[in-house]
C-alpha cells in the first residue's frame, strides 16, 4: 500500500488551522501560519516524506502551550491515519513582547516631553515577533516604535520593506529616546 506524505501533509495543514477556532481561547489572539512545504522530487513519483515550516504566534504562553500540544497530537493523528509516521520537532523562537506598564508610561512621557503631545500614539497589539520580547520576560522594559515615514525623501515603507529608507533624522529621534529614557531610568525610585 502506498503512503503518500503530499496527502498527508496537505490533511494536517488543513486540520491544524481549527486549532485556533477551536483548541484555543477565543479571547486571545492566536495565529498559526504554515509558510513553507517540501515534498516529493518528480512530478510522476509518489512522494515518501514531507516537510513543513511555520510560525505560531499568541500574548499568551499558556496559549502557547496549547497550540504546540494540539500540532503534536495532530501531526501524530493524522500520519497514523494515513499509515505513516511523523517527526514532531517544534521550536519555539520568540516571545512576545509585552510592555510592562510603569516602564511604558515612562517611555510615553518622555516622548510628550521631548517631541509634543501629539508624538505619542495607542497602537493595538501587533502579532510580530522579536527578539525584544526575551527581554520582557526578565526585566522591566518597553518596546517603542519610532516612526520613519516621510514622504519627500522617499521613506514610505513599513519596517521589514525590502524598499525602505530610513531618513536619519529618524535615527537621531530613536537615539535621543533611548538616552532619555536610561537616564530616566536611572532616577526612578519605583523600578
């Protein structure tokens, strides 16, 4: 009887996008993305193994724990039920960054003060991973974003654009933040 990991493969895909409507709290956001899969060399030839890639992203760890859990049992469920086998190896890379509120409302005031009220802004949380997020799980801190966009000299893309252009003046604004805030830092007696 013939295995083929292309039918396998495309199942637990399938299978797995229910674990965030329905292994998973609602109330927290949970993305869960496939973003590469290899399987099979000639078109004519029944494929005997696949590999996927992909990223979980969620705020919440517990959520975390879940999705990696629910992908595992998933993985196993599905190859057994297609006669295969499965290696399950899931790494987890980042976590989320998660402002620790004194740290936020010091950044923010700080920024009122050296570029104006209206230089400070309520963004909704944001899915993105980075590697700032290690650090707010072992000390107080916060991530600030600071904008660069400026339309006459060509800096109109997002972060992370193959096309962007970062103006400098951007980068003296992102410098004198992180000194005032250190220094801020520095002198606060609740930290």
């Amino acid at each position: 009887m013939t295995k083929d990991a292309i039918v396998m493969v495309s199942q637990y895909i399938a299978h797995i996008q229910t674990i965030t409507s329905r292994a998973t709290d609602p109330m927290e956001a949970t993305v869960l993305n496939v973003g590469k899969v290899e399987a099979g060399v000639p078109f004519n030839i029944i494929a005997e193994n696949a590999k996927l890639e992909g990223a979980v992203r969620t705020f919440d760890a517990k959520t975390r724990d879940i999705v990696e859990i629910e992908m595992k049992r998933y993985a196993e469920r599905t190859a057994a039920m297609y006669g295969g086998t499965v290696k399950f190896k899931y790494h987890r890379l980042l976590d989320s960054v998660i402002n620790e509120t004194q740290s936020a409302q010091l950044v923010q005031s700080i920024a009122r003060n050296s570029f104006g009220e209206d230089s400070v802004g309520d963004f909704p949380p944001t899915m993105g991973g980075k590697d700032f997020g290690e650090y707010t799980n072992y000390i107080n801190s916060a991530f600030a974003t600071v904008g660069t966009r400026n339309i006459s000299k060509g800096s109109d893309y997002p972060h992370y654009h193959a096309c962007i252009n970062v103006v400098e003046e951007s980068l003296k604004v992102s410098a004198e933040l992180y000194v005032q805030y250190a220094l801020s830092y520095l002198y606060q007696d609740e930290f």
